[in-house]
C-alpha cells in the first residue's frame, strides 16, 4: 500500500477527544513475532532461551484475540517483506497490531539472521500516511535485544516501612501518532536472557499481560514491567564475576493519544 498523500479524509477509528482507543472492532489485529535464535555470523551466538519467549508470547497473545504469526531465523529480506505484507493488509476490522523482535542487537541496530538493521525499519511503513487502515489505531512494537555492552551494577535502597455520539469535524493527526515502541534494556546496555526460563523483560511482560492485560492500560501495565524487570532479576554468574549480580530496566517510548486497554474479546 503506498503512501496517502493528501487523498481524500479517512474516518477516525475513535471520537477526536475519547480517552480511550476503540477496542471494539470485530477482530483483535495482527500479531508478528520474529525469532532469531541462530544466526550466519560465527561472532553472534546462539540465543538460548528465545524459544521459551516466544512460546509464551505466542500463547499470552492468542489469549487476547490476536492473530499471531511467528517467523524463525529469517534473513533481513524476510524481516522486510513480511513488515511490507503486514503493512499492505487491510486492517479496518482490527483493533491494533503488535511487531515483537526478538534478537540480538546494539546501539541503534537489530540483528536478522544475515544482517543488521535499523530499528526503524520495522515501523516506518505503518505511519498513517503508510498505513491508512491502521490510522488513529495503537501500533505496538516490542523489542528483545542488547542496546549496547554496558553493564548495570544497580545501587542498593534501604527498605523504608510506611506508619501511616455524532461524528466531530475533520482533524487531522500526526503521521507518527499512535505508536508504542518498549525495549528490553536502555540505550548503549546489556539485555539479560535466561538460557531455560528465556529473557527477563519478556518474562515480566507475559506476567503482566497474563494478570492484566484485559484490566490495565498498556502504560501503566508496561510501568510494572519495569518494576518487575528493575527489582525481581539479578545475573548470577559468580564465575565471571564482571557480570556477576548485575540489574536491567525496560523502558518504552510512547507516541499513543489515548488510553490503551485491550479488554475482552469475544
């Protein structure tokens, strides 16, 4: 689907000034997770554990009416035409959408199984000029992979004990308005995997979407995703000790306009 340009004017998916987005399309939206586990570079090893993630974000979405679609070890040529096939979809029945990537990574780049890429290669093609059926829609990316080699000591608190109905006129949006994009680490740091239990950030996330996904809205649901990543996790590695009892925050960056909460579908 090319671009809009200034074509004729779409309907909003949501009254211009409600709090919340419209969840109550016929159908929940598409899902893509990309699994890279081994990759054609002697220099990226193989990441164990991923399996487990994406296992269980495979199962956490379905659970919440999305239509989940997993691709394994794909070069950057399949990463970019299945971005491309997603984007050209008609997603007028959807609710939303979610990409999820996970991989290796750093600073400023993604790892597919041949190449690297720029992190802004998986949305570009949904900005609302792009993407016209997704318009006014939340579109989520979630993206497990290092950002970086730096290592987060963490520094230690002491525990503290408390005591005490008509359709509005035509307005127009931003193209890059209704995008969320959560990392599993900070820029320039290292992102934890468990090679049995797989990465922390995915784990808190399918703790969370499992418990309230359906209740809470995605940024406060993402905020105990941080907090569980942030406090609940430490790397025990006592026989390389540079990397022994290190810590992790998640973080997000939000472009949404409203209220996110999935609710039930039936």
């Amino acid at each position: 689907m090319g671009r809009g340009g200034g074509g004729g004017v779409g309907l909003s998916p949501a009254m211009r000034c409600a709090m919340h987005y419209n969840m109550r399309h016929p159908k929940r939206g598409m899902a893509l997770i990309f699994n890279h586990e081994t990759f054609a570079s002697p220099a990226l090893k193989q990441r164990l554990g991923t399996n487990v993630d994406c296992d269980a974000l495979d199962k956490t979405l379905r659970s919440l009416g999305f239509a989940v679609t997993v691709k394994r070890d794909l070069p950057f040529s399949g990463v970019r035409d299945y971005i491309a096939m997603m984007a050209a979809a008609d997603h007028s029945a959807f609710d939303c959408m979610i990409v999820v990537v996970l991989s290796h990574g750093e600073l400023g780049r993604l790892h597919a199984y041949d190449t690297h890429y720029k992190p802004d290669q998986l949305w570009h093609s949904f900005t609302a000029d792009r993407c016209p059926t997704l318009a006014g829609k939340p579109k989520l990316f979630f993206i497990q992979a290092c950002q970086g080699e730096e290592l987060d000591p963490g520094v230690k608190l002491r525990d503290r004990t408390e005591t005490d109905g008509q359709h509005s006129a035509d307005y127009k949006i931003p193209v890059h308005a209704d995008f969320l994009i959560a990392y599993s680490t900070v820029p320039g740091y290292f992102s934890w995997r468990n090679t049995t239990r797989g990465s922390w950030f995915i784990q808190a996330l399918v703790e969370e979407l499992k418990a309230h996904g359906t209740t809470r809205d995605i940024l406060t649901l993402l905020t105990f995703v941080n907090q569980k990543v942030a406090l609940n996790y430490e790397s025990n590695t006592p026989d390389c000790p540079v990397m022994h009892q290190q810590k992790q925050i998640s973080c997000f960056s939000s472009m949404l306009t409203r209220m996110l909460i999935f609710g039930h579908k039936t």
